[in-house]
C-alpha cells in the first residue's frame, strides 16, 4: 500500500530529479537526527502501532501496522489544491495565488516557513525522555504518534524549503536540524519550546496548549496567498487534531481519576488526593497556568508591524478568514490595554497591526472551550471547583506584558507580591517533584494503567484498550 518510493509523496517528486536528489541527500541527516534525539530508548528494539499517512484521501488515512520508530515512513503530502483559488484577505484581496514565491516577500515567508519549521523537531527533542515513564502502552503509543508526526511536519517544511527558496532555503533544512530544544548554544526558535518536558501532565498540557498554538498558526498560514505553503499546513491541521486530542482526553483522564480518588470517601480534601497517589487540582491548574501562558505567548506581541506586514501582503492570516466580514482591514480599531506609568490603559490600535492580537484572541477562545469540556468532568462527580485559563497578561515573556507581573485575574501586583506568591500559581519545584515520583517507572502491561490517571474509554482504531500498542517482539 505505501508507495516504494524512498520519500512517500503526492507532489510527484519522481518527475523533479533535482529536488528528489536534494531531499534524498537530506533524509540520511534526518534519520540521524531522530536517531540521536527522537524517543529514547525505543529505537531498535520495540515495535509500535502507528498510523501512516499514505496518501491525502481519506484510505490513505486509516493505515495502521507496527513499526520500528526509525522504519517509520516520513513522507510529503499536501492537501488537493482548490481550483481557480483567490487571495483571501490583505492589499491583493480577490488576485489569484501564487505558486511561486514572489521576490518581495521572500524573505519574509522564508522566516515563517522556518518559524513553524523550527518548532516540529522541538518538541520531538522535548518529549524525548518520556517513553521511560509512561502510564500505559496505550499512552506510550499516542505519544510515539505525535512524535512521529511532528517529524512529518519538519518533512513537510523542509520540502518548501528546498522547493522555492533554492540555496538560502536548503542551508534552513540544514540548520532545522542544528539547532536543539534547550541547547544554550544553539535552541530553537521560541521559547516555549526550549522548556523541558519532564512529566505526562506536562506533555498532556503541552498537546492541549502549544500544539493548539500550532493548530492556531497552521490556520493562520493555511489562509496564505502562497500556494505550496496553504496546501502543506491544510494537511498538517488534520494530524494536529490527533495532537491536542492526545493532550485534552490525557488530562481528562487524570481529572477523572482524581475526581474518583475525591469521591472515593477516603479523601475529604484536595490535600487527600496526594496521598492517594492522584494528582490533587490546585497542581493540574498550576500546570494549567504555565502552559497555556507559555503558549499565548507564542502568537507574538501585541502591537506588531511584522503581522501588520504579513496581513497586508497576504503572507499570513486569521484563522477561518473566511469568517470575518471585512478581508481588509484598513480602517477601524482594536483595543489593547497597554502598562503607562505603571497601569494600564487602552490603546485603540490600527487593526492591521493588531492582528496577533485578534489571533490570540481566537485561540483563547479554543482553549476555553476544551477547559469547558474538562469542568463537566468535574460537574459529573458533583466537585464544585473548576479549571480555568488565567488572564493574557498573567506570566508573559514576550509583548508589551513582559517585565511586568500580573496575578491570575490580571491585577497588575508588586515584584516581591510576585515572587511571594509565584508558587501559589506556578509549579513549584515540590509540584514538580510530587508529579515527577508518581512517574518514576513506565507502566509497560498491557492492561495496567498508572494510578493517577482513568484508562480511556476506547482504543486507538478499535482495538480493545488492553491491546499490546507497543511489543518488543512480533
Ligand atoms: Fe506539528
Ligand atoms: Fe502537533
């Protein structure tokens, strides 16, 4: 069923000799790369139950077999081009796409490209130690998939690369594979994905929010005027979607474990479910507040002529354009409250240059939906407290916010109100060492989950949840 082709592909790279001899010389690097810093301790000897993209219809979906993480076939695909497809929004509203990049704005799409490119192999480098304690086989199996994928993505980014942005393009495939998540010499990009990823309640975080940052940005670039790069990141949502449920239903799977150990009449209070071995809710909504801080982050500052730029020419736009009334975006306002003489104040800001702004705006929205979704767990057990996203302003490092403290409800406080009360919504090194101890050894039968978490209701393409989804022999 995959084709024999050393890349798997649909952009017919057979019949483009010299870009098929560029990516072939550049597949040897990668496989070394995930060798060296994909999932440790799980590439030679175990076989895992993957899903292989083989093509973009829906057949081509639903190939499932076991596979040696290295043997994993990484292929190219992009979505079926739409006919006779216009500009959508931006100065060019109405012109038809372009295939090829145009010389203005080379430069610019090179760096979006590499920006989204740089953040696929991050993660994989993050989640890398994770195998060796995992909850369950089933668990292990899901995070190989988003592994797996994100590797598809760099895939996916460096055939653009290598396609239209010819040498500047190739020496970028080069350096995607230099820099490395957390090196103090070389990182990536952004910093969310410079953190490590030591515990599955942060991994789960993480899918739920930075990898829905992802979804947030592959919208944004799936609405570009460029062609090759809407087709590509069209494709890649629909593996993303795989991403962030791995990360809402893992820790949905914890709230109910630990709803049950609430319930369970040997804990009166949050404090209880510690010694039960669960994961108390005051730690999962520090986890909360991190990553989803982390990851607002990632949309870039409030006021930006960059995205200004980007919208204008059409390089860059907002998720489901489509949806807004008006493409354009010359005249009227957005309001942004800015810190003058230490408080704040709303500034209306051209729309244009508000665009991150707006961006956010959507993904926040996603995010409150998916805490929504968690809440009702706790409803159904009838626990009155909720989950809930703090404020934008809470705990940023990048945009107009940073340098300045804001608790969870976005009151502007003191340093010293800060770092005296950090811990409070934070992980605090004794959450993390708590979190950590219950994950000191992986759970690797197939019926066994861990204790903190509930197992799922249903297994990966129907098969039962006790299904060995990661052997070491065949
Ligand atoms: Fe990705
Ligand atoms: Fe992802």
């Amino acid at each position: 069923m995959i084709s024999a082709e050393r890349i798997p592909n649909n952009v017919t790279l057979s019949e483009n000799k010299r870009l098929q001899r560029a990516l072939e010389h550049w597949q040897p690097k990668y496989l070394e790369w995930w060798r060296d810093t994909g999932p440790q301790g799980f590439q030679d000897h175990h076989y895992v139950y993957l899903r292989t993209a083989v093509s973009v219809d829906a057949q081509g979906w639903v190939h499932y077999d076991y596979v040696k993480l290295p043997e994993y076939r990484w292929g190219i695909f992009l979505a079926e081009p739409v006919r006779d497809r216009t500009i959508g929004f931006g100065d060019f509203l109405g012109a038809p796409v372009w295939q090829e990049v145009p010389g203005d704005f080379r430069s610019p799409l090179r760096r979006l490209v590499v920006t989204q490119g740089d953040t696929e192999p991050a993660s994989v480098e993050q989640q890398r130690r994770l195998g060796h304690s995992c909850p369950s086989l089933y668990d292990l199996r899901n995070l190989f998939q988003v592994n797996v994928e994100e590797g598809r993505h760099l895939w996916a980014m460096v055939y653009l690369l290598h396609s239209y942005f010819g040498r500047d393009g190739r020496d970028e495939a080069e350096e995607l594979l230099e820099r490395h998540s957390g090196d103090a010499d070389k990182p990536r990009i952004l910093e969310a994905f410079n953190e490590p990823i030591d515990t599955w309640l942060d991994f789960f975080m993480f899918a739920m929010f930075t990898d829905r940052d992802g979804k947030s940005q592959l919208l944004s670039l799936s609405e570009s005027a460029f062609d090759p790069l809407s087709r590509t990141t069209r494709f890649m949502l629909t593996e993303e979607a795989h991403h962030m449920f791995v990360g809402e239903s893992g820790v949905a799977r914890i709230l109910d474990r630990t709803c049950q150990l609430l319930t369970s009449g040997q804990a009166g209070f949050s404090e209880d479910v510690r010694r039960l071995g669960g994961i108390d809710l005051p730690t999962i909504q520090k986890f909360l507040n991190f990553w989803f801080s982390l990851s607002l982050d990632l949309h870039g500052g409030e006021i930006s002529s960059n995205a200004a730029i980007y919208f204008a020419n059409g390089l860059k736009g907002r998720q489901y354009e489509q949806k807004h009334p008006d493409h354009k975006c010359l005249h009227g306002t957005y309001p942004v409250d800015v810190v003058v003489d230490g408080s704040l104040e709303t500034r209306n800001v051209p729309l244009r240059n508000a665009m991150n702004e707006i961006q956010r705006d959507w993904y926040t929205a996603d995010c409150v939906a998916g805490i929504d979704r968690w809440n009702r767990i706790l409803a159904t057990y009838g626990i009155p407290e909720r989950l809930r996203t703090p404020d934008r302003k809470f705990n940023r490092g990048i945009g107009i916010y940073a340098g300045f403290h804001f608790d969870p409800d976005g009151h502007m406080i003191e340093c010293d109100e800060w770092d005296r009360r950090r811990d409070e919504w934070l992980p605090s090194p004794e959450d993390k060492a708590y979190v950590k101890s219950l994950m000191a050894a992986p759970i690797d039968e197939p019926s066994q989950f861990a204790n903190y978490i509930a197992p799922p209701p249903k297994g990966i393409n129907r098969k039962p949840v006790d299904f060995e989804y990661v052997r070491t022999e065949l």
